[in-house]
C-alpha cells in the first residue's frame, strides 16, 4: 500500500460504517507490520486518534482490528507518546476483560508491555488498575498473551508500589506455574520477575511457601535450560538473604547440590552468579555458619582458578564476606590465600583490589593468615599493588602490609621491599581512606631506628596534612610497641 493508498484508508476510520471500518482497520494493520517506517507513517497521518475510538466500538470485528493495530504501533516511541496524552490506557485495560477473546487479549496485552517500557506508561497502566487483569491473564491458554502480560508485569514490577499490588493479587504461584512453560522465553521473563519481586522479605516468603525452591532448583538440574541457570541463581541468591530458606535449602540436601553445580557448571556467568549468591547470604552470620559447614570453602576456592576476571571478583568477594567465620578463615590458610596473592598480580586491577580486599580480611587479627600471605610471595605483590589507579586495591593492599607488619620478621622483609618509596604516593593521595590507611602502613613497619630515620629523610621538608598524619599514627604505634623514644621527634 502507497503512501496515499495508506492516506485515504486513514480517512475511511472516521466512516460510520462498520464493514468499511473493519476493512479500513485490517489494511492498516498488514502495512503496519511491514516496518517501523509505516508505523510513523500511520502516526503522521493522523491514524492514531481515529483509532483510539475505535478500540472500544461496539462492532466485535472493529474493536478486534483495532486492538491489533495498537499492539503493533505501540513499539514506536512517538506513538506511545502520543497514546499517552490521548489518555488511553483505561480503554486498552478494559480490553483485557475475560469476556473478550483471545485475539483481543493478545494485542491489547502487547500493546501494554509496548507501553511499559517507559515510566509514564507504567504509571498509566498502574493507574488504571492494568495490573490485576495482567496477572489473571498468566493462565490465559494462549502463549502469546502470557508472554505480553509477563512482560508487562516485569516492566511494572520495577516500581515499589506494583511490587506491593502484586503480592496482594497473590500472583506467586502463577508466575511460577510460567516456569514449567514449553517456550523459554516465557521462563526467562518469569525468572527476570521474580529477580526483582524476591529483593523484597514478604515476597521471598511467599515463594518459599508456594514451593519455589523446588522449581528453581529443578531448572539447574536440567542442562537443556543452562539458558536459564544464570537467571535462576540470581532468585536463589535473593533467596538466600532469607535465614528460614537457607535452613530449608540446607535441610534438604539442596545447598550442597547448589555448590556441587557451581562448582561444576562451565559456563562462566553462573559460576559468577552463584559466588555473589554465597556473598549476598553470608553477611548473615549464621548463613556463614551453615555455609562453612557444607565446606563452600573448596567451591570458591576452585572459582578463584576461573579463567573468567568476573568469577574471580565474585569469588574473591565471598571469601571476604566469609572470613567473618573464624572456621572459613583458617581453611583458606593454607588453600586459598596463595590463589588471591596470584590474583594480586592480575592485568584486570579489578580483579587485584577484590583479592586485596580478601588478603585484608582474611590477614585481620591472625597472624598464621598474614604468614601465609608473606610465604606466597604476596609482600611483593602487594608493594606493586600501592601503584595500582583504583584507590580501594591501594587501601586493601596497605591493610595486608599493616597486618603482616604486626610480626617482626615479617616487618623486616617488609622493610626490605622498600616499603617507605611505595607508600608515599598514597600518603599523597586526595582519598582520605586510602591516605589514612598507608598511614598506618608506615606506623606499623617504622618500628627501629633505622626505618625512623628513613622515614625523617623522606618527608624531611614535606609540611603538608598527610607527613603530620603519618606521624599522628607513628607515635601512637612506638607506643604500642613498647619502642617509644623521646629522644627521636
């Protein structure tokens, strides 16, 4: 259909006829699913408003054609604009009611999730009370009305509020039911939802009480889905955060297949995903007291050897969240911290300042961790992290020296490295914590005369705030230490 074909069928919506109206409605339809180039033809036609009227006429033909139309228009941004000033939405809502037919359904549910996509849509459809009839339509019998309204319902659900009407509608089993779905993007858009409904307590509840574990757990358990795993870990990791889940999933044997699978999976995104799982669960104590017993110890300390830089992070990133436990802690002695001191030396300074930040953790108040980290090599490693441009990979790396200082021998290799030249950019930085933290670097490794001195020879005519810090730390640390000379200012 050319263009003034297209002009005088846009003209035949204001007939009073309803075949012509009808037929009008079908040809706009096939030369709007040609291309986004005739939709905005369509819109600058002048085909929208005519349309808008024509969604609710009492012809069943009529109404359906334009229903479809709709659907397909509304993934043009400009008529999605305009649909929202025409105020729409309680017209294409009213079509999603049980008495219309599937066909309907399907259009005027695409339609939505088209218009979802952007705030103000959202809200319309909010507004308009859209939600309630999208979740009743999620045992419609027809696949594609349930993917439209699944996906209107993810886009809605991004909102707080939604997220609360949505667990007042009890809509948990339902969305759950769409994971035994024969069409993987069903499932993908199911999971996705439950992604972000399961950031809230009240709807983790409600899954665990509707049996959600068991659908999410039967999905990793299946590796023609692996197109999934990544998705169905992201909903156990927000699980987790739930003390009551975590007790059910370690009860029944699930915990130690969720680690036996990511320890085992190759694809790198779920390897990824179940180390921030592990992470996200073991800020509660007695997660990491459940996970320590079930020895996670081993899985993360085999992600570690990822050849993924997003694994390692991840896995670094648990390690530190489980050092909390005094048992995690001594199993990574001898496992773990030579495998976090190699990473120390990664191109990726990502990776590096989240192995940091596990040797910082793991180093704090024990003295058996801090040799261990000497003893691989790491007091090197951790010199050339002070270089490092991220500033938290400096703090981290200063934070491990400071520790390993702590003994003398190990402050005397320490020395050795020349530490003094190293820390003095960082005691020049602009990021208070990184500055106070290589303060305390050189409190902890200046503890003899000949370190004193160097230390005087270097900043001998620095006046500036970071030499009066470093000095601050210097003498609260000689004190410490017993070594405490007035005799050296």
């Amino acid at each position: 259909m050319h263009l003034k074909k297209a002009a005088t069928v846009v003209l035949m919506l204001h007939s009073t006829e309803e075949e012509i109206l009808a037929k009008a409605c079908e040809a706009i339809y096939k030369f709007a699913l040609k291309g986004e180039e005739n939709k905005a033809t369509l819109l600058e036609l002048g085909a929208v408003e005519p349309l808008t009227k024509l969604i609710t006429h009492e012809d069943k033909i009529v109404r359906r054609n334009a229903t479809m139309i709709f659907g397909i228009l509304a993934s043009n941004s400009d008529v999605r604009k305009l649909l929202r000033e025409l105020e729409v939405m309680s017209s294409v809502v009213a079509q999603l009611a049980p008495k219309e037919e599937v066909i309907i359904h399907e259009f005027a549910s695409l339609c939505l999730a088209n218009m979802s996509v952007e705030y103000t849509g959202k809200v319309q459809i909010f507004e308009h009370g859209g939600l309630e009839p999208l979740v009743r339509l999620l045992s419609s019998p027809d696949p594609d009305v349930k993917k439209n309204s699944i996906e209107c319902i993810y886009n809605l659900v991004q909102d707080f509020q939604c997220r609360i009407t949505l667990q007042e509608l009890n809509a948990m089993p339902v969305i759950l039911e769409l994971l035994k779905s024969e069409y993987p993007i069903i499932q993908l858009l199911a999971l996705k939802t439950l992604g972000v409904i399961t950031n809230d307590k009240e709807a983790r509840v409600m899954l665990r009480d509707s049996q959600g574990l068991d659908h999410l757990l039967k999905i990793l358990e299946a590796k023609e889905l692996n197109d999934l795993h990544v998705e169905a870990l992201s909903v156990i990791a927000n699980c987790l955060e739930d003390m009551d889940t975590m007790m059910l999933i370690q009860q029944t044997g699930s915990l130690k297949k969720l680690l036996s699978f990511a320890e085992n999976s190759a694809i790198p995104d779920v390897q990824k995903n179940a180390a921030k799982a592990i992470t996200k669960a073991a800020y509660d104590a007695e997660n990491r007291k459940l996970f320590h017993e079930q020895e996670v110890e081993k899985c993360l300390v085999t992600l570690l050897g990822s050849e993924n830089d997003g694994t390692k992070i991840a896995a670094s990133q648990a390690i530190s969240a489980m050092s909390e436990n005094s048992g995690s802690k001594d199993f990574f002695n001898n496992q773990g911290i030579p495998q976090l001191v190699q990473l120390l030396k990664s191109d990726n300074e990502e990776v590096s300042e989240a192995a940091a930040l596990a040797l910082a953790n793991l180093t704090t108040c024990n003295s058996i961790n801090a040799k261990a980290a000497a003893k691989a090599d790491g007091i090197d490693a951790l010199i050339n992290v002070l270089s490092s441009k991220r500033d938290g990979a400096v703090a981290n790396a200063a934070t491990v020296l400071t520790n390993m200082a702590m003994q003398e021998p190990l402050r005397a290799s320490i020395q050795s490295h020349d530490i003094m030249h190293a820390i003095i950019g960082p005691l020049h930085s602009a990021n208070t914590v990184m500055q106070s933290k290589a303060a305390l670097t050189v409190a902890a490794t200046a503890c003899d005369v000949e370190a004193r001195t160097e230390v005087r020879a270097l900043f001998h005519n620095d006046i500036h705030s970071p030499i009066f810090l470093v000095c601050t730390y210097w003498w609260i640390n000689l004190k410490h230490f017993q070594v405490f000379d007035p005799t050296h200012h």
